[in-house]
C-alpha cells in the first residue's frame, strides 16, 4: 500500500460526509469548461434526492471541489478504495463525540501549509514502520505527557527541542551515557 491510505482515507470521509460513498462509481468525468448548473451534476448526485439537495445549495467552488475529490478517488487503486471505505466505516461507528474529535483535527491538519502536512505524513509514516511494541511504549509515553501539567508539558518540549538539535553522533553519545548511567541494554 502507498502512503496516500491516509489522506485517502480523509478524503473518502469528507466525500461521504458530501453525498453517498457508494455513488462515487459511477459518477462520470466532468470537463472543465462545463458549466457548474445543476445540469452539469456527476451521476453520483443522482443516487437520492437528499444528494440532489446538497448539490443544488452547493457554489460553484464547492461543485468544483467535489468534482476534484471525485477524481482523486476514482483514481485510486481497488486495494486503496477498498481500505479508505473500511476506515471510513470504522470512523462512522465512532461515538459521535470521538467521530467530531477526529473531525476537527482532519480540519486543523488541512489548514496546515503543505510542506508541515508532508512532514507530519512522513513522521507517521516512520511511526507506522516501528515493531508494535515500540509503537506501544510510544503511545503510553504521549499520555503522560498528555496528563502532565502545563509546566511538565513545556519542559518535554524544550528537551525534545534540544535533542532534535544534537548530531546524530552526539545523540548517540547521549544514549550511551544514559543507558551507562541507568544500567539499560536496549
């Protein structure tokens, strides 16, 4: 699988959240130069009259955009569909309150430039690439931090500031001296 799963994934929510997921087969190409009338609406706005409805209220630029996430999706492999539309049920089996959280992190995460989006894809893409136990030490670390209080909070930071600034060679100096000192083998 790519890395795009999550951004897919995200985009197959906000497509669902727009008109019916299912419906996004069968919707045709649309020019560029096609007006943005009701007319002009992907087959995908036909699949129920609620659909219709959103379609008709949306502007211009949202009928545009829709017409891009379409695109994006039908653009993806089967594999990649077939794992965006599982998450995408997974996320509507969320309680609504943890299905909203999610929500409007995705919208921070959009608002982000583009070059911190990249970065914070990659950093999970390493993430998802470490054996599940150090995924697990990594989770229970976060919420502490989390539970910390602000003072605590401000001072992980600053540590982990400092530590992204070292050389990799002074970083591992730094780990040997720790693990000397606290008597660790890893």
């Amino acid at each position: 699988m790519t890395r795009r799963l999550l951004p897919c994934t995200l985009l197959a929510a906000l497509l669902a959240a727009a008109l019916p997921a299912h419906a996004a087969e069968e919707a045709a190409p649309q020019s560029q130069s096609q007006p943005q009338s009701a007319a002009a609406a992907p087959a995908a706005v036909d699949a129920t009259p609620a659909a219709r409805e959103r379609w008709e209220r949306m502007g211009p630029e949202e009928r545009q955009a829709y017409r891009q996430k379409l695109e994006a999706w039908k653009a993806l492999s089967p594999e990649e569909r077939s794992d965006a539309q599982g998450k995408l049920q997974r996320l509507r089996a969320l309680p609504p309150e943890q299905r909203q959280e999610i929500l409007e992190r995705f919208e921070a995460f959009r608002r982000l430039p583009e070059r911190e989006q990249r970065e914070l894809l990659e950093r999970f893409a390493r993430f998802r690439e470490l054996p599940p136990e150090r995924r697990a030490e990594i989770r229970a670390a976060l919420k502490e931090i989390l539970k910390a209080g602000p003072r605590e909070r401000a001072r992980y930071l600053d540590n982990l500031q400092r530590w992204r600034d070292l050389s990799p060679a002074e970083r591992k100096a730094a780990k040997a001296r720790w693990r000397e000192k606290h008597g660790a083998g890893k």
